[in-house]
C-alpha cells in the first residue's frame, strides 16, 4: 500500500476538496500510477477466423504489394527479398520475409522518460494513456474553436503534465500553426522538455526533425546517443496513405529512429468505405498487411526495434464520407486489431476517439466505446486518451477533463477486488444487523475515506443541490477544473545546464535553418 | 437475411430519411431484433474468489439469518428446514436448503408478450432492454423536472414500444401520482396493453394488485389463468430492504405472482458503504445472500418458478451519502455479479444506471459503464434501460433517446463480424490499387447502404455542417426526436373485444375497490 506505483483502489487519492466544502487550486486526482490490465480480452474473432485474416493479409502483400514511396526503404526491402515492381515502387513480399522479420520485435519494453518515475513499459499487461495528438484546431469553452496556436499547445502540455492518469504526450497535442513551420519543431520539442518530464513523440518526417529529437531527447536526459539508444526515450507513429502505400519522409523518419534504437508505432488509416474496404474482415486484412509490412522494415533497418502494431479501423457514414469513432464497427475492429497484435506478439496500440462536434453526451459515449474496446482488446498505447474531437480535427480543453475522468474511471475498473476475512464483513453486518446502516459501523469507518474511487468531474449531488451550485453540467464543469489546473501548474524541475544547452542546440539549429532557407 | 428477428449488421434497417435530406415523422431506428451475446463474460473474480463469496453468503445465511416480514413466507420457509429466532422475524437457513430450492430455478425461460413477436427468451446468452421503471419524477428539455404524472407516464410507454431496441417496459416508467393510489394500479396496467404490445411489470405488492395484474394479462392475450400459467408473461422486481430484511408485501406479491406460474427477478439493494459493506467483496456477498433465500423461498412457492438473479450493488459518496452509478466499483461488481448468478445458472438482471442531473456527458459515460459492464457481465435482463437519471429519481425523456442509441449501438457491436472470400475484399483491394479509394468501387457499391450501424442521434456532420444546422448538442437533438417519435406513434392493434373486456374489468374493480375504501 506504501508504492506510490502500485496500483490500488484510490486509497493514496488526496481528500477531494470540492467534497469537504473548501477550495483548492488542485483539483483532487488519482495519483501517478502503473495502469494493468488483468482481465482476459474480449475477443471477436475464433482463432480459424484470425487466421482468415491473416491469410488474407499476407496474400495481400504477396499478390497486391505494397507502395514505399521511400528508396532507401526499397532498397532494404529488396535486399531482404522483396520484389520491386516495374512502376518502381511496389514492392510484393512473402510471408516469410515479413513474419521473420516482425518475429525480431519485442513483445514488450520500456521507454524512459525524463523523470525515471515516468518511464513507461509498453507491453507486458500495462495500459499506458496519451494526450490528444495532431489537431488542427483547438477549442475551449469561453473563446470557441480556432486554428491550433503555440499558448493551446503549451497550455494543453501543462494540462497533460498536471493530470497524472495522462502518462505521456502523445505527439503535438495540437499544431501550433502560427510558429514557422522550417523550426517549429525545435519550439515544440524544447516546450515537451520543458513543460513536461513525461515521454513525448516527436513527428517521423524527414528534414533533420527527427535528427533534432534524437539530439535534444538525449540532451535533456543527460545521454549521449548510444546512452540513448540503450534506454529508448522517443516513439513515433507512422500513419499509411492507405490503400497500400507509405510515404517516403514517413519511412525515411521512422528508419532514423529505428536505427538510434528508439520505438516505432505504426498506425495503418483504415477507415472503412473510404481507404480500405467496407466490409471489416477486408479492412482489417488491409489493415494488417500494412502493419506487418511497416514494422518488417523497421526490423530490417535494425532487429529487435521496439515496434507497436497500431490498430485504428474504423467506418465512414457512407452517405456524407465523414469518418465515425466509437461505433459498433469501431469497437469490434479494435478488439480484432488486439487479437491480430497477440497473433505476432506485438504490444497494440488504439486510441480514444469519438466524432462529435462539442463535448456532449455524444462526444461520451463514442469516447467510452473506443476506450472499453481499447481496454478489453488489450491496447497498451492508447493514444489520443484526453482531448480529442471531431475526428481528431479539434484538441478540446473541455474534452481533456471529461477524458481524465473517463481514464482514472478506467483505471480504477482494472484494480482487482480484495477479497478475504476482512473484507466478506461478516462482522460488520452482523454489528449492523437487518435493516441498520453501515455508515457508522467500525468497518466503514476504518475505510471510508479510501474505499471509493473520487471522481474528477462527475458530481453526485442530488438535483437540489445541483441545482444551487449553479445547475452546472460536466461540460462547464470541465472548464473550471482546467482553469484551476492550469493556474496552479508548476513545471517539473529540469536541471539549468540541460536548459541551457537545450537553448543552446536550438539556437544553434534555428541559425543553420535560416541559412538553408 | 430475411429473417426480421435475425442479428446483423444493421442490413434490414430503414434508409435513414435525416441523412438523406428529407424529413420523415419516424426516425430511422433497427429493427425489432433479438441481441445475442456471444463474447465470453469478463471475469473479474478468479474461481476461488467465487466461493469465497459463496461461502461468505451462505454463512450470513446460516449464522446471521435474514428476516423475512411476511408470515406465509416464514411458514414456508420454517417448514423446508429453516429456524425462527426468537424474534419471530429473523430466519436461518442452512445452504443445503437454499441450494437444493434454488437448483429447481430453470437456466432460462421465455417470457410472452400479447404480440408473440415480442416474446422474450431470458437467459440463454439473449440480452433484454427495458425502458425506465420507477421514477418518482420525469423531465424534459422543454419543461423541465416535474413530479410524476399520468401524462408523461403514457408519453414515455409510448416511446417504450416506439422504441425497437426497448425490448420491454420493465415497471412504472414514472410513477404517476396524479392518479389516486388505490386505482392507480389499473388504470396503469390498462395503459401498458394498450399502448404497448410488449412484456410488462406489474410491483410486486400486496392489496389485490398482484390479482388484477395476473387477471388482465390472462385478458389481454385471451387467456385463461391455467393458460397464462404455462407461458408466463409477467415479471416483477423484489427489492430487499438490505441489509438482511425483505418486506412481507413484496414477499406475498412475488409468491402470488409465482404460484401464478410468472417469473421474478429478486434485486438485493446493496449500496456499499450504506445498506451494505464499506467493501465491495462484503456488499457482493450480501447481494448474493439475499438474492438467494428470495429465490429458494420463490422455488419453495413454486418449484421451477422462472427467476432472475438481480445486481444492483454500487457505491454511495461517502461524503455526502449520496449514491453512486457507473462508477469503477460499480462495473466491477456488476461483472461480480455475473459471476455468481453463473454459478447458481440463474439468468442474471442488471442496470443502465448513473447519477447525473442531466444527460450530458456525465450521463453517458456513467450509463456506458453500466452497460458495457452488464453486456460484458451476460445481464439477459438490463432493466432502466433507457431513460433513467439522478439514480432513479428521473424519467428523462431525452436520455430515452441517448439510452437507445446507446442500446442500438451494443446490439450493432454483437453482431458478428463475417469473414468470407467475399468480405476480406481482395478484388476490390485489387481494383482500388494502392493511393485510390473505396467509395466507387464495386464491392463498396454492392454494400454500402448496409454496411454500416447509421444512429438514431450521434451527428457525424463536421463541424461547418453541424454549425450550419444550429449547433445542436446531443441533447437537443434528442429532444428533437423523442417529438418526432410521439407524433409519428401508433397505437400497436388490440382486438375490440378484449379491450372491452379489459375495460369492464378495470370499471368492476374500480367500483369494488371504491366500496372498500
């Protein structure tokens, strides 16, 4: 009960303030802790039928192939036994080309933070939750929705720093499209080391921004690449052009990182009806040939690169093209992605998505279905975990809120039940007796404090006091408990030399920049 | 295919008239369907966990006794082998007794509706919805919270059997005090059969209601008493007053009911904490204890009496006393809970509950516990399925609307995933080609009305399109299209006759009843 990291029934939570009538500049949340995942996972799938799909996918990439818009990738491709097309940049390969090379991947590992206490095992039963990544707008309550801007991204990393149920920065939490695009990146990566000592994932894209996040992860955590290289610290996530293609900077960024022995996620974009299929059994064999085709490279550039079979089939509303989340079709394919991970041992990550336009019941219940899917498929990266909207087009400060809860719920869900002597209560009840109370008894007072999970966000009051607290729903309530979180946010401590030579590198690199351009 | 009761993929619904431009009176919606569970049961109990519990509850059963505040149901049990206190109120029972008396309970049975199409097989892997039962208030968007009336009672029982997912109406969807309490029953039952062709629940209480309950069942489906006995219709609830009491009304009301050959379920009230132990294997083993000696004493009544094994164990705030739904202690029991009606092979009946005072996002994320945790629990009877609020206090008639697509949705998510030459999509992955897209292709075009779940209220539209509409939340569509629904509602047919015969029944026992009071 003493580990600050073991996982339990929220009896290390602070007391929650807003209950005891006082206020408090941070709001009550579950501490920092390992989440696992100890139910069995619920599969869609018989075993004759994963192997259908396996099939399937391998056919895929043996008789379809696959577009590399990447030479180099190619050429390690055809080295490997891989067959480049006349077009030049199809490439077919066997099955056993590809499932040698996937075998090379760990089943599990860890990535290093910063703060040690903040490493994360990927893998190994562990779920582990990001923040919103790569939206193009953000949104608050007060000001509405606009273009993402580098305040949002800095204010949404602080957020992501303050929730501890959030154990990593997923990517840019939302584009700060009003930095430069040619140094962007430095801004953002120095931000990630600065506002947060938690693992963050620079972009796979070519230009040297893979380049600068390798030499400034290294930086901040005190290493020199082959110390790095040692103890992981990055992962990207590579996305497909699906169909059947992957792009080149995308390949060329990945294989960088593969090669200084950071981890890989790769992510194939198979919305149903649109870039794959719309029957799901087709979609998922696609979804799989992509996969396995992506991770086979990285473990051809370097064996053993920790690699995660990323898993995001979903449907669009075949009337309007729109993409959907958190649908009937979204939850089976995530847990059929879980049963295709397994099939190659590879640790599976999946998302907390939804489609709506404003954080509503709707925006709940799409995101709960994507992450009880998550959960019960046995993701262990689950990206996109607080904060995400419509589609991924928005990074709502509302939305956050409403998704720690939903996280810590989560979490809470996963502890196991104590069951011996002392918990059966038979003593209890019979103190208690037919038809009492057990609000006084011994046995709840010596738990009460501890024995339920608190929650972030919900409110329990009857409807009267509801009503005389302002008649407040989660939406407006989410937007007071991020003012008061961002207001009392303290940056974790990072060494002044680190900071230091971090402004020095950036410098340094924003000068050579402007020289090339 | 063509089976219209048959699980599938959203194939046999309606175009739905909203996406399509045009405005319709009736919402697009699923079909009436039976919903199959066929994903193996969570388990968050190891098999020793499970008879620890047992064991637990058979010992509270043996040492402490439960009291039962009805004399014909003490008889009943005093004569199978239990002991009086000298009390006169408290029994105990030894397990032989209660587990010889509740192994006579059949594993499933099928309930029958006046429309045979919306018969109910309980258990056997079928999942059940009903709608609210219970509500001492209602509420709307429009006019708010009110107490329960008459008019809303027949509004919501209306969009009960509008409602294809809504499988029964599972007791009061609000109780209707504008009608005086002594009639109340009649003109209650006789709103049921008239505007619903669907399972009901008459309560399960003293005073004759039992009676006429039985009598205009055996009315509406042309039956005599001995007919209504062999293919039982009616259900009802029992509530233990936890902790260890149960109430001689309801006791006498469900030995009425089940010598009348209808089924019970027997819902032990253990909110953890307040009725029962601060700990959750102590409230589980409570439940378990309660839920058993009501059955054994329904079995001793009438062997064979189809009987549900209830859930209800959640948490209360232990700040506040206020009680606590779709929290993480609250799914983990509901799956608890599954666990041990598996083991006595009892259908199993639990909840869609929360505990928010508006269907927002609190709303839905706490009923989407609640039902992931029941789905994945095997609940065959999910009662308060669609429209409860504030723990019960509410019948909301927009959270009907949210609950049904939350319904429709778990129903999509267990249909089965078909994997076929056909849907693993070769040719058309070879027609498309890497970097084009599905929405022209062949495969895409034989399928795509049907491919997909299409909601009765999720607004996938992005965001400049849903601006345009009115920037309408969940809950105001919602609004929109429980409207919709009551206008478009027709009366399910019922033969001249037996309303007649319904009718001068009511006016006989309203005359009668008058005379008595």
């Amino acid at each position: 009960m003493s580990d600050p990291e073991s996982q339990g029934s929220g009896a290390r939570r602070r007391r929650n303030p807003r209950q005891s009538g006082t206020r408090s500049a941070t709001p009550a949340q579950l501490p920092w802790r390992k989440v696992e995942n100890r139910y069995r996972p619920v599969d869609v799938f018989d075993d004759e039928q994963v192997e259908q799909i396996h099939d399937a996918s391998m056919r895929i990439l043996e008789e379809l192939g696959i577009e590399f818009l990447s030479p180099d990738a190619r050429d390690v491709m055809v080295r490997a036994g891989a067959t480049l097309d006349a077009d030049g940049v199809r490439l077919r390969m066997d099955r056993g080309l590809v499932l040698d090379a996937v075998a090379k991947a760990p089943s599990s590992f860890t990535l290093h933070a910063r703060n040690p206490a903040h490493d994360l095992v990927i893998g190994a039963g562990r779920i582990n939750f990001a923040c919103v990544a790569s939206a193009p707008n953000s949104s608050d309550l007060d000001c509405g929705r606009r273009p993402g801007n580098f305040i949002d991204f800095e204010n949404l990393l602080r957020l992501a720093q303050s929730l501890n149920i959030v154990h990593l920065t997923g990517g840019y939490p939302v584009e700060p499209t009003d930095l430069p695009v040619p140094t962007r990146h430095l801004d953002c990566y120095l931000s990630y080391i600065r506002l947060t000592d938690k693992i963050w994932r620079p972009y796979a894209l070519g230009g040297g921004r893979i380049e600068d996040a390798i030499e400034m992860a290294a930086i901040a955590r005190g290493l020199d690449r082959d110390g790095l290289q040692r103890s992981p610290g990055l992962l990207c996530n590579v996305n497909t052009n699906s169909p059947l293609r992957v792009d080149g900077p995308m390949l060329d960024g990945m294989a960088e990182l593969a090669r200084a022995g950071q981890a890989v996620t790769v992510t194939p974009f198979t919305l149903a009806g649109a870039m794959s299929p719309v029957t799901l059994a087709g979609s998922l064999a696609q979804q799989n040939a992509e996969a396995l085709a992506v991770i086979a490279y990285a473990q051809l550039v370097r064996p053993g690169t920790p690699s995660i079979y990323g898993g995001f089939t979903s449907n669009v509303d075949m009337k309007s093209g729109a993409p959907a989340f958190g649908t009937p079709e979204y939850a089976r394919a995530t847990l059929a992605g879980g049963q295709l991970a397994r099939r190659y041992n590879l640790p599976y990550r999946s998302s907390n998505a939804n489609a709506a336009n404003v954080p509503d019941a709707q925006a709940a219940y799409e995101s709960l279905m994507s992450l009880w899917s998550a959960v019960m498929g046995h993701a262990t990266l689950i990206l996109h975990g607080a904060g995400w909207m419509e589609g991924g087009l928005v990074a709502s400060f509302e939305k956050m809120i409403i998704d720690a809860e939903l996280l810590q719920t989560m979490a809470e869900f996963l502890a196991p039940i104590e069951v011996n002597e002392a918990t059966l209560a038979l003593d209890a009840l019979r103190e208690v007796g037919p038809g009492g109370h057990f609000f006084g008894a011994k046995h709840t007072l010596a738990r009460y404090e501890t024995a339920f999970y608190a929650p972030l966000l919900s409110d329990w009051r009857n409807f009267e006091s509801w009503r005389e607290g302002g008649s407040k729903s989660a939406l407006e309530r989410a937007n007071g408990i991020w003012k008061q979180m961002l207001a009392a946010y303290q940056p974790p401590p990072l060494d002044p030399a680190i900071d230091e030579a971090l402004e020095a590198y950036v410098a340094r690199r924003r000068e050579s920049i402007a020289q090339a351009t």
